[in-house]
C-alpha cells in the first residue's frame, strides 16, 4: 500500500492547488478525482467554459450592435455558429486541465482516477472505473469534494430542457425563450450569453432584486443593462411549479401580490445555488461531521473534528468561489507544514463577468447600516472618464465606502468595463488598511478605467473628485 504525507480528495481550484502548495512544502502528496480530467468545477463546467462563452457572445454582440459606431462595417447577415462556439469552449477547457495535469506532474504528485472515500482517518479507498479498489494510506486526508447544483423540491430536472448550468454550457441550439429561475451569478452570466446570441429571456428572482447578496446600487444598474436588452426581469416571484410538455417548458409562479404567472420557455435553466457535495465519500468511516446544511463542518483551521482531516473550497461554509478554495488549500497545506497562515474573508473579492462586469469587495452599505459604523460615500460614473469613452463603454461607477472618522476603506462596489480585474486595487489597498485618502494620493495612468477607482477615492476623502 502507498503511504502519503497528504492526501486530498477532489482535483478542483481547491484540491489541485493545496496539491501543488503540499509538494511545494515537501509533503508526498496524491490528489484523488473521480473524474478523468482535473480541474473540478471551475475548469470544467464552471469559471472557464462559463467565461469562454460570455467572451464569444461579447464578441458577436459588438459586432452586431456596435462595429458600426466605430466605423466598422459588417454584412447584416451576421450568424453564430453555435456548435463552432461550443467547440472552441471545450478546447478551452481541455488546454486548461491539461495544463493541471502538467502541474501535477511537474510537482510530483500521484494522482488517482477514482471514485475517492474513507475506509478510516487515515485510509481512503479509491474505486476505479473497472470497478477495482485500491487504498491508500496518508498521515493527512483534505476533503476537496466541491459542491453541485441545487434544485428546488418540486422541479424534475430531465437534463434536456429543464437544466441546470452544466447543459447550460454544451446547448445545441439557442434557445429561443429562455426561463431562468435565480437570478444570481449563474442566472445572469449565462442569461447574457443567451440573450446576445438571440434568446428571449425571463429571470424570475424570488428576492426583490437580482444579486441580492451584493450592494444594491450594482443590482439595480445591472438590472437596467438586461431590461434594456428586454430580458423579462420578473422580482419578488416565487416559483412553485415547473413542468415540460413536448418541447416546451411551462413555469407558474407566484408575484408578491398572491397573484399567479405562468411563463412558457422551450428552455428552463435551474440557477437557485449550489449545495456541498460529500456523496459516495463515506465520511461516517472516518467519524467526520457533516452539519445540517450538508457542509463538512470545519474549524476556524479548515480542520474537521477528526485531528488529521480537513476541508476546504466549496464542501464547507462561505462563498463558493474557485479563489477562495484556492486560499483555503493553500492555507491548509501551510497548516499541516506547521506554519502559521491567515485569510482574511472579508477581502475575498465577488465578481460577475456580465458586461459590464461586477466586482466587490468588504462590507456593503447594508452591512455597514446594520453594524452601526459611520461611513461616507465616494462615487464616480465611468461616462466621467475619458478612456471609457473611447472605447464606448460608458455603462458603471466606482462606489468607495470609507470610515468618517479614520478615512479606511470598508468596502468597494463598482459595476463598468474590466470592474473583474479593477477590484485588486481595492483589494490591495484594504489589505494594507489604506484610507480614501492613500488611493486618492497615487498616480493612475492616464487614460484608464482605474482612473475612476482614484476619483472615487477622491470624491469619498473631502468631496474632491476632478472630473464630475
Ligand atoms: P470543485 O471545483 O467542485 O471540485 C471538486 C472536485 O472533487 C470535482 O472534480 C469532483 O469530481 C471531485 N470529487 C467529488 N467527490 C469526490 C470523491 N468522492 N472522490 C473523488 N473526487 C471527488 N467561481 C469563481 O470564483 N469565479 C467564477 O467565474 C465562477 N464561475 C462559475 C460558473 C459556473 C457555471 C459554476 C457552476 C461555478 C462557478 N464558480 C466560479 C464557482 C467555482 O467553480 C467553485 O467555487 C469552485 O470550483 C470550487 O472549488 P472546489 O475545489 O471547492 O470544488
Ligand atoms: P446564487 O446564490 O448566486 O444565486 C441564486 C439566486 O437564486 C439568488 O438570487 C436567490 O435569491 C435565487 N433563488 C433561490 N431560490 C429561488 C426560488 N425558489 N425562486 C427564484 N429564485 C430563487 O447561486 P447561483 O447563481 O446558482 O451560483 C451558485 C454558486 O456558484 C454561487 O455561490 C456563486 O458564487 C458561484 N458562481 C460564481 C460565479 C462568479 O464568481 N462569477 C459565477 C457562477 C457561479
């Protein structure tokens, strides 16, 4: 039997990367993936196939509706080849996991293929695809089993035309009309990916926003971008059956005045979250404690209630974020070479790669109200800048939350062009506690988007800001 420093179970940005950091530290380390290609969700049927078609269908909605603003004449007849823009995504995604596959030998690790789960606390059992076993041995086992799809009680996903975001993903036609339940991150990335290639798209949101987890400013300017592409944005229904007939799929749901809806779609996607995945693990075997929510219960070391065993990513509470799985395996595997490492939750940054693109990070007004802190507010609109009108991208704004008092930066919600990438400034100057005033006193290229991140800081330290 192979005996192992580490072994972790689950190859998503979780299990690869505390994989890669477990070597890095001089632990033998085997990465166990049911699946044959590494990556888990996020490379797989995640962050990257879900980037790569927002990416195309940006590509086809500039050329259809703004080419001609900049001078730039296209045949009228312009078409998408769907199943050409699905390919190129998968070979997206095939260079991405093999990319892991290099890691993973670069750094040594044993990788197994195979259904991974506990024989004992320090025994994992590994149940290949010819339905033969073997066991390993390791003195540490990290559970980085990631999470699925959830679904509402009532609904029958049939995979065909009720469908969570995985068929979302690998359609083999646009859909026509287009009914997505939850209007969250997956609801609207994949909603716009849809709606520019031509689908008719109803979001139905039980809360009375989309992103209701996110600053309300950022929702409601979201919002405006897919009302004015006349998606059907229907807030405040609560969806209570879902039924397909023939090739079409008939959702009722309830409005906030008791009364009945009934939407019609040929397709229905599923987008109501995600629920932590631990089946076929076997955790009892070990005496690891899964709580009522389904999640490995962990400490505030990632470590479960057996000593040796931890968890990371999206199996245990907080975001599920493929970066944040990536600081947890990181931490975990520094934790096992007995350092001493950190994360600092509140500064892992949210993003929705609509466009515009959605970025934060910290606290929300919402948030800041409720604890009581004083703040102000310091805001600038992207149209102000003089690079977003170049490129004509003039949707957005800066929003900087800062302490009255001290001037630090709590929090920062901005919605524009290449927000996604513009937030690791605010990120960065968080973690260095910067106030307003820091950001508002260094030098921003010129002409940039992250011009505005300056001018909100300006407008949040004295009112200052140059250009409004
Ligand atoms: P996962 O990536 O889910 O990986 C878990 C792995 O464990 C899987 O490969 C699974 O097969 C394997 N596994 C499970 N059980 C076993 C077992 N018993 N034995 C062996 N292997 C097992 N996050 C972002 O930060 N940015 C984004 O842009 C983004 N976009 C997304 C788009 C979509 C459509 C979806 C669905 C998710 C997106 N996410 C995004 C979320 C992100 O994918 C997850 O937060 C991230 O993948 C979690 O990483 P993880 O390592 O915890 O788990
Ligand atoms: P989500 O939690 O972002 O959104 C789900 C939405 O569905 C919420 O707005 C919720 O109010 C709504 N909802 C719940 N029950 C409902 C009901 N019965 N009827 C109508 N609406 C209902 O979840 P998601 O969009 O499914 O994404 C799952 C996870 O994947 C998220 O945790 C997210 O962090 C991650 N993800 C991240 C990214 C990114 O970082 N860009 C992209 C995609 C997914």
């Amino acid at each position: 039997m192979k005996s192992y420093d580490v072994a972790i179970i689950g190859s998503g940005p979780g299990g690869y990367v505390a994989a890669i950091r477990c070597s890095q530290l001089g632990m033998k380390t085997a990465l166990v993936e049911k699946y044959s290609t590494l990556g888990g969700t996020c490379l797989n049927v995640g962050c990257i196939p879900s980037k790569a078609l927002l990416s195309s269908s940006h590509h086809y909605e500039e050329a259809t509706k703004h080419f001609a603003d900049h001078g730039i004449e296209v045949p009228s007849d312009i078409k998408v080849n769907l199943e050409k823009m699905i390919a190129r995504k998968q070979s997206v995604v095939d260079q991405t996991t093999s990319g892991i596959d290099f890691l993973m030998k670069k750094n040594e690790i044993d990788v197994y293929e195979g259904l991974g789960s506990f024989k004992d606390a320090t025994h994992v059992n590994i149940k290949k695809n010819d339905d033969s076993t073997e066991t390993i041995e390791a003195k540490n086992i990290i559970i980085a089993t990631g999470s699925k799809p959830s679904n509402l009680p009532f609904i029958k996903l049939d995979k065909e035309r009720i469908i969570t975001s995985t068929e979302a993903l690998k359609l083999k036609e646009i859909p026509k009309q287009l009914v997505i339940i939850g209007g969250g991150v997956i609801g609207l990335e994949l909603g716009q990916v849809y709606y520019r290639l031509g689908a008719e798209v109803t979001v139905i949101e039980y809360m009375d926003r989309i992103l209701p987890t996110m600053d309300a400013g950022l929702s409601k300017e979201l919002n405006k971008v897919f009302k004015k592409a006349k998606c059907n944005m229907l807030m405040s229904h609560k969806v209570t059956s879902v039924e397909r007939k023939g090739k079409q799929v008939i959702i009722k749901a309830e409005n906030k005045k008791g009364e009945n809806v009934e939407i019609k779609g040929d397709y229905c996607l599923v987008s109501v979250g995600r629920r932590p995945y631990t089946d076929g693990l076997n955790a009892e075997a070990a005496g690891v404690k899964i709580n009522d929510k389904g999640q490995v219960e962990v400490n505030d070391h990632l470590q479960t209630n057996i000593k040796n065993i931890y968890a990371i990513g999206d199996v245990v509470r907080g975001a599920m974020l493929a970066h944040k799985a990536e600081e947890e395996g990181v931490f975990v595997a520094e934790t096992i070479a007995g350092q001493k490492p950190h994360i600092d939750y509140n500064l892992i940054p949210g993003v929705v790669y609509t466009w515009p693109e959605v970025a934060a990070v910290g606290k929300t007004e919402e948030e800041l109200k409720d604890a009581n802190v004083d703040y102000k507010v310091g805001q600038f609109p992207f149209r102000a800048l003089g690079r977003a009108r170049a490129s004509g991208d003039i949707d957005g704004f800066v929003k900087i939350l800062a302490d009255k008092k001290t001037d630090e930066v709590l929090g920062v919600h901005m919605i524009g062009a290449r927000c996604a990438d513009l937030i690791a400034e605010a990120v960065t100057a968080m973690e260095f506690r910067a106030s307003a005033e820091d950001i508002s006193r260094y030098s921003h290229a010129h002409p940039t988007f992250a011009e505005a991140v300056k001018e909100a800081a300006l407008a949040a330290t004295e009112n200052r800001a140059l250009h409004v």
